[in-house]
C-alpha cells in the first residue's frame, strides 16, 4: 500500500518560521523510493490547492510589508537634516534618481547602494526626482510633498501609483513643471481630472495608461484643462 500523503496542517504553521519554514517544507515532503524522488516540491504542492494557496498568499504578504516599508515615513531623518535630504533618502531608497539645483544627478548603483555624500546639500533645493518603476504609493509621497522647489517628476511605470496618490500632489501645484505618468497601471480618467491645479505644468505625459477607457478623448478633455501644457501620449485615434 502506497504511503499516505503529508496533511495539508503542516503546512499553516511552517510559514511562521521564515525562510527556514520553506525549507523545512522540502525536508517534510521529502520523496521516498525512486519514483517519488522525481517528485519537487512545486510537484507536492501542485496536488495540493490549499498548499499552492497558502504559499501565494506568504509571499503576497511579504510583498505588501516590503513596499509598506520602503514608503515609511523619514520623519526622523527630516528633523535632523531638513526636507531636501529626507526627499532625496526617500527616493534613493526606493532605486530612484534626485537632483538638486546645480548638481549632477544621483543614482543607486546596480546593487542598490548610493553614496551619502548628497547629505551636504540640506540647504540645496530638489529640483528634479526620477521614481520610474519605484514602489511609491500614496503614503510616500509624503516625503516628497515637502520639496517646494521641484520642477520635474517622473513616476513612469510605477505600480502603485492611483488615482488617490494623483490627488495627494496638490501642494506640488506651484512648482512643477514636468510630470511623467507614463505606463502607470492604476491611473485613469478620475485621476488625471485632479490635475486641473497644476496651471505651471509645461509637459505632461499620459502615454499607457491601461485604465483609461478613451485615451483619445482624454488627451483632449487635458489639453482643454492644460491650455500651456504640451500633453504627450494618448493618441487621437
């Protein structure tokens, strides 16, 4: 007789151990026999539903608690070297790009890491952020509310940017100049509506945005809303 299968409540209270409890996971269902040491643990985990659940749902919430920390607040870096710096730490942080008035830009090397050299630059004004493909959300802007003086913003591909956060930008209504929402997945009608406060706005682009229903129409109801804004993507026909 075959032996039995491994029961599906092992697997609830492996997930609380970390990466160790996935290893343990194979060491559980380890095979046994010729024929079952052909088997993987994707294999294992295929036959069971609630298995395959459980570990789409771990790293699902691994996922959420990383783009929750990586949006946290830098109050504590605010206070001690003023808003510019803490901006600035926010984006770099996140393997984006800043520059200041005068400067060179600032980029993360390929592993993440940026020199803290910008930290001289308390009292030079953000001009510039480049967040493409970032994990900014509507609490991380934030941090970037603060920078009065930014004139361009690129938030090109950024998966969590909504309609909610194009609404959060507001105080950013005096000051900028270019913004790039191209390729941004959850903005649509709704949210480019809130732009009508951003008068000072010279090049917006709105090009891929799979939310909007007319980009056509759109691009037309912008540039009306827009008069001095040259209005980039969302094609007519």
């Amino acid at each position: 007789m075959a032996a039995p299968r491994a029961s599906l409540c092992l697997v609830a209270p492996v997930w609380n151990r970390g990466t160790r409890g996935v290893r343990g996971l194979n060491r559980m269902v380890a095979p046994q026999g010729n024929q079952r040491k052909r088997r993987t643990l994707v294999q294992f985990l295929a036959d069971h539903f609630y298995d395959v659940q459980a570990l789409r749902e771990y790293f699902l919430h691994k996922q959420a608690l990383k783009v929750h920390q990586e949006n946290r607040s830098v109050n504590s870096i605010k206070n001690r070297y003023g808003p510019y710096i803490a901006g600035a730490f926010s984006v770099l942080n996140q393997g984006g790009a800043v520059k200041f008035q005068g400067q060179e830009w600032i980029r993360p090397n390929g592993r993440g890491h940026f020199s803290l050299d910008f930290l001289k630059f308390q009292a030079v004004p953000v001009e510039a952020v480049d967040a493409s493909g970032c994990t900014l959300n509507y609490s991380g802007l934030d941090n970037l509310l603060p920078l009065k003086e930014l004139q361009s913003l690129w938030l090109q591909r950024c998966p969590h940017v909504d309609d909610w956060c194009l609404s959060h930008l507001h105080p950013l209504a005096d000051s900028l100049q270019e913004l790039s929402l191209a390729g941004c997945p959850r903005i649509s009608e709704r949210g480019l509506a809130c732009l009508h406060h951003f008068q000072k706005l010279r090049k917006l682009d709105i090009s891929d945005l799979p939310s909007v229903s007319n980009p056509g129409l759109t691009r037309i109801l912008v540039e009306e809303m827009l008069p001095n804004c040259e209005v980039l993507g969302a094609d007519w026909a």
